[in-house]
C-alpha cells in the first residue's frame, strides 16, 4: 500500500498557476506509475495526467495539453503538477493516484487502475 498526500492547492484568477505535489511513502515509489485526476461538483472524476515510473512518458487530458505538466523525482518520493494559464473550468478536487507501473498505456488514464489515492486537494480558479 502506499501513502500519498498532496499539497499546493488554493485560489487563483483566471490565467494564474499553481503547483500541486504529491508526497508517497510505503512502497518503492520507483516502482510505480502516478496519475492526476480531478472531481468537480456534480461531475464524475475524471483525468489529467499521469507518468510512468521513470518520467520518460507522460500523458495529458486534451483539456490540459499544453497548460500542465506533470513530473517526478524518484529520489524524493514525489510527483508534481505544474498547472498554468489556468480555467474556471479547472476548478476541482484534484487527486493523486498510484498504481503498479505495467507498461500498458490504456490503464493510465482508468481510475480504477489506480490502488491507492491521497484525500485530494482543492483548485479553485477565480473569473
């Protein structure tokens, strides 16, 4: 099992950044692929991004290609979202996840691939 715990949520304006992370402990955290979701109000949780276990490929939600960016550091345990040029439509609970690191693309963006998540962290985007 592994334990992750995000931070860097907030409130910013229409157009601003923020950087969420992701600390895992109790599990080799090389081992594993990572993913970003989000939760609106009322809406099913969807995907944002994920990495694979060496941060050599990474994927994106055609709704956040070219405004986020995901990455890893092995040595620290952590997993990043690097969000810019931000949206009302960003506006979620977003959400760390964990799974074994397969090698099979498909399950990157299912979130019942995923084993373990943290308690999500809230985005709010201001207009």
């Amino acid at each position: 099992q592994v334990q992750l715990v995000e931070s860097g949520g907030g409130l910013v304006q229409v157009g601003g950044s923020l950087r969420l992370s992701c600390a895992a402990s109790g599990r080799t955290f090389s081992s594993l692929a990572m993913g970003w979701f989000r939760q609106a109000p009322g809406k099913e949780r969807e995907f944002v991004s994920g990495i694979n276990w060496s941060g050599s490929r990474t994927y994106y939600a055609d709704s956040v290609k070219g405004r986020f960016t995901i990455s890893r550091d092995n040595g620290k345990n952590m997993v990043y979202l690097q969000m810019d040029s931000l949206k009302p439509d960003d506006t979620a609970v977003y959400y760390c996840a964990a799974r074994p690191n397969t090698g099979i693309v498909a399950l990157t963006y299912r979130p019942t691939a995923y084993d373990d998540w943290g308690q999500g962290a809230q985005v709010t985007v201001s207009s």
